[in-house]
C-alpha cells in the first residue's frame, strides 16, 4: 500500500516552505513537491525582499493582517534560520501637497493596522538621507521595516521543515490533484502518484491552476512582471532606508533600497506579462532609470552588476486568497500570495499549519527544533575565530569567490545541509559566489568542480539550475 501522507504541500515557494516548516511543529508525515530542481526559484527569489512594516495594505484585509504579524515575527524567524536581515526603516516620501495629503491618509492607516510609523520633516529626512532628492517634502519613517535575504529565508525555512522530519521531491511537478471525498490523490506530470488526507496548495502563480481542478473558484492570478536594477555594494551609507515613492492613483512608483547583502536595488516596473516572462527591456528599465531619479537624482549605474525581473501572483480580488475548500475540504488553497508575500511568509506558515493541525487533530512534535545549525561566514569571523576555523578546517581557508568573499567550506556545507545545494545557482542563492562584480566569471568552473566532487558525479553533469542546464558540456584539458 502507499504511503498516506496526512500533508502533501504543492510549490517549495517561500510560503509552502513556510507552511513546511511550522507543520513540522507537530506529529505527522509531510511531503513538499516542487517542480523544479531547487526549492524558491521562481517568484520567492525574484523580488524586492522587503520585510514591510504593514502600514500600507487596507485595515482588515488578509494581506494587512498577515503582513503585521509576519513582520513582527521575522526578526526571531531570521535569528532562528541564520537569515541575514536588517531592519533597516522604510521612509515613504512625498514629493506634492497632494501626496503630503496621502501621507497623512497612509499614518492613520498604520494606526489603524497598529504599525508604528512617525511623520518625518524635509530638513531631517534631508538630514537623514543626504542622497534624497532636495525636492521632497516629507516622509513617513516606519522603523520596523527591514529587508531580507529571500533565497535564505525559503532554503532555510525548508531545511529546518527536513531538520525537523519533512519530506521534499525536487523535479516533481504535480499535473492532476483529485478527492475521492476521504483522500487526495496527487499525480506528478511523470506519472507517480501519492496520497494524502490534506493538500496545501502554494503553488504561486500557478496557485488558481491548481485550485481550478477541484473547485470553482472566483479569483485567478494576475501576473504582473516588474524590473530592477541591481547596484553593488559600493559605499554602505549610499542609502540606509527602503525609499518609497508616495502611492498616487497611477501606481505605486518604484524603490530604491539596500539589500540585506549591502547592494542596491531599484525597481521594480510594473507591467503585464505572462507567468513565464522574466525577460529584462531596455526600454522598460530606461523608463525605470527616469522615474527612480525623482526619489534619488544621482544613481551611480556605473555600479550596476545585473538587471533582473520577477512575476507578482497579482489577485483579481485584491487580497491573498487563504482558504479552505468547501467543496472538498482538506484542501487548503493559498493562492494570489502577492506582496507583501514574503513580509507575510512565516504568519502564514504558521496560520495555515495550524488548520492542518486542527483537521487532523495532530499533536505537538516534543522534539520540533526551532533552529537551523549556525553557518560559518568567512566575512562575519574575526580574526582569532577565522585562524581557530581554518586550523580545524583548512576549506575555510579558500577563497573561491573574491567579489563576494566566500570559502570552499562555506560552500561544501551548503551542499551537505537539508535541503542542500546542488546546482551552481543553489550555490549562488544560499552563499552568493556568482552575485558579485564578476557575476561568476572567475568562480563558477570551482563552483562547479566543488559541486562534482561533493555529489560524486563528473563535472559535466552538474546543472546550472534546472535539469538538462549543464554548463560544462566535455572536458578539454582533462581531469579537473
Ligand atoms: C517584483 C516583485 C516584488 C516583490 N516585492 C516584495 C517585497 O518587497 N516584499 C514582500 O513581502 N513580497 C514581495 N513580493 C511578493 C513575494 O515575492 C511573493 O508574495 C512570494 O514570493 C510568493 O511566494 P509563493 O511561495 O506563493 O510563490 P512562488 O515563490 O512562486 O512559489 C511557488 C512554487 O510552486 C512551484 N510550483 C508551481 N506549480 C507547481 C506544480 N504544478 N507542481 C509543483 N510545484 C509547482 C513553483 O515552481 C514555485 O517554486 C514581490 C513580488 C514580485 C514579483
């Protein structure tokens, strides 16, 4: 007989490892299926990573609620996943006496969402962000809000889900879901079926998809595709806040932010795309170039390493959809997970582990560990912890990738975690070699004879990202 899972989680996106995760809190079996060959690659690892305070989302709606909680979370959820996060503050600014009267709407607004949030004056938001543009008039400052690295936080959340006894298949992708009324029956596109007494559906823009197969539903997602620009981290004190424009009836403007690795970004455009579309535009980011100098005049794009784009899973009924299903209850559907997603991930997480929990009248996991073993970052060690590491490491002690200064241990560890790298993009998403100046060019073939001789496979096979993306197609001089 096969194995009932009593949680089967479709999409190792931020929110099913979120939901991973906390339901590793209790008794049961889980599996995540994920299509592709890493868990967050598609929009988890392709957005503005801001941790958002929540003043901004309408009072009482899911995406207020779930944005407050998860940013009052994140801090311990960071602490506990070794996450880099910084809560750096977001300033919102308005440029007009018109958007000064949105300011004032937007303070009661955190008000209402219970955010704290303080009304900033031209000489000291000047004062504060030297760089800003002199014709600002006002901001608001919310301290709370921070940015995070999005790639940690999904890898980690799903290698603390298998830490703690949850199962993930990579390269599953799920093609048909069925209810026989007791049972869900979980088909991937290979053929192989599994089954389980509740389904959490957090397959992001393909989320409505899925959903559509059991019940019929009155959302779908709304693919909106937006654009950035990303700096290196070429002076610390550039810009210390997230830079919001002032909503208008146009839109939300663009940012410009630190990330939680010192680079800058600024983005993101907003524009109609398929969900498959991560295409860059030269066109669309001059148009990006324009309206970003209103908030800063002076962008060095000199220092530019890398444009890139990602796919919101915009709802057609303005809010996340956070459901179970009526017609077959089980299934748990966390579709249009627009941002503030990300903000959102662990209070969602925990919200819809705690249904499945209900449902199956699951009990505690008494031996659940909160924690993820503390990575050793070369960058982060003083000199006596690096020397003491190296002696008893010497990997620690290569230095594989000079731009962003990471070592063949950091990466060798990456590799035999949970959830584990295994592709040079796994590498780059959980370390950053490939994120510098260079984009990889001096790093990648050690990247990837690290990655052969770590998984004992040749060189060639090892994959960019997806399978079939080998990088290496025969070896010329050859052994490596
Ligand atoms: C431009 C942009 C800027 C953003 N900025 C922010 C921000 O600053 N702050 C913030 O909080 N949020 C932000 N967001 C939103 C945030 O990124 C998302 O809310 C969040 O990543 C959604 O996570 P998810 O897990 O639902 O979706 P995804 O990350 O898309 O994960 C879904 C997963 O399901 C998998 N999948 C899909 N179909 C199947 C299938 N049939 N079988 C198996 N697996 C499947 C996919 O491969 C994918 O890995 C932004 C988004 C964009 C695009």
């Amino acid at each position: 007989m096969e194995k009932l899972y009593d949680s089967i989680i479709i999409g190792g996106g931020v929110i099913g490892c979120a939901v991973a995760r906390y339901l590793s809190r209790y008794n049961g079996s889980f599996l995540v299926l994920e299509k592709h060959n890493d868990v967050g690659d598609e929009t988890s690892s392709a957005n503005s990573a801001i941790v958002h305070s929540g003043y901004d989302p309408k009072p009482g709606t899911k995406k207020a609620i779930f944005n407050v909680k998860g940013n009052k979370m994140m801090p311990q959820v960071a602490e506990e996943l070794d996450v880099p996060f910084i809560k750096n503050g977001s300033l919102t600014v308005s440029f007009s006496d018109e958007e000064d009267e949105t300011l004032k709407e937007l303070m009661e607004r955190a008000k209402e969402n219970g955010v704290r949030a303080e009304l900033i004056e031209h000489d000291e938001l000047l004062k504060m962000e030297p760089n800003l543009n002199p014709e600002a008039h006002k901001a608001i400052l919310c301290p709370d809000a921070g940015v995070i690295s999005p790639f940690n936080l999904c890898v980690n959340f799903m290698e603390n889900a298998m830490d703690n006894g949850v199962e993930l298949r990579l390269n599953s992708k799920v093609e048909k879901v069925e209810h026989d009324g007791d049972i869900f029956r979980v088909t991937l596109e290979s053929g192989e079926a599994f089954e389980a007494k509740t389904v959490v559906n957090a397959a992001g823009l393909y989320s409505d998809e899925i959903a559509a197969q059991l019940d019929d539903i009155n959302y779908h997602v709304v693919p909106r595709k937006g654009e950035y620009y990303v700096l290196d981290h070429f002076n610390e004190n550039w810009v210390k806040h997230t830079l919001f424009m002032c909503p208008t009836k146009v839109g939300k403007g663009v940012l410009v932010s630190p990330t939680s690795s010192l680079d800058y970004i600024v983005g993101p455009t907003n524009e109609e795309a398929s969900k498959t579309d991560t295409s860059t535009e030269a066109s669309v980011l001059a148009e990006l170039k324009a309206t970003a100098a209103k908030l800063v005049p002076q962008i060095p794009y000199f220092e530019n390493i890398r444009q890139f784009s990602g796919v919101r899973a915009n709802s057609s009924v303005g809010d996340f959809v956070i459901e179970e299903s009526k017609k077959n209850p089980g299934m748990f559907n966390l579709a249009c997970i627009m941002s503030p997603g990300l903000a959102s991930s662990p209070a969602i997480g925990e919200y819809v582990a705690d249904l499945v929990k209900d449902k199956l009248h699951l009990e505690v996991n008494p031996n659940f560990n909160p924690r993820i073993r503390k990575h050793i970052r070369f960058t982060k060690l003083d000199r006596d912890e690096y020397n003491k590491i190296v002696k008893e490491n010497p990997k620690y002690g290569k230095v594989i990738c000079r731009c962003e200064t990471v070592t063949e241990g950091e990466i060798v560890d990456a590799i035999h975690r949970n959830c584990g790298a295994r592709t040079v993009k796994g590498v780059k998403k959980r370390l950053r070699p490939g994120f510098g100046k260079c984009q990889g060019t001096f790093c990648q073939n050690d990247v990837i004879k690290i990655l052969a001789r770590e998984l004992n496979v040749s060189p060639d096979e090892i994959n960019y990202s997806d399978l079939n993306t080998q990088i290496m197609k025969y070896d010329v001089k050859g052994g490596n």
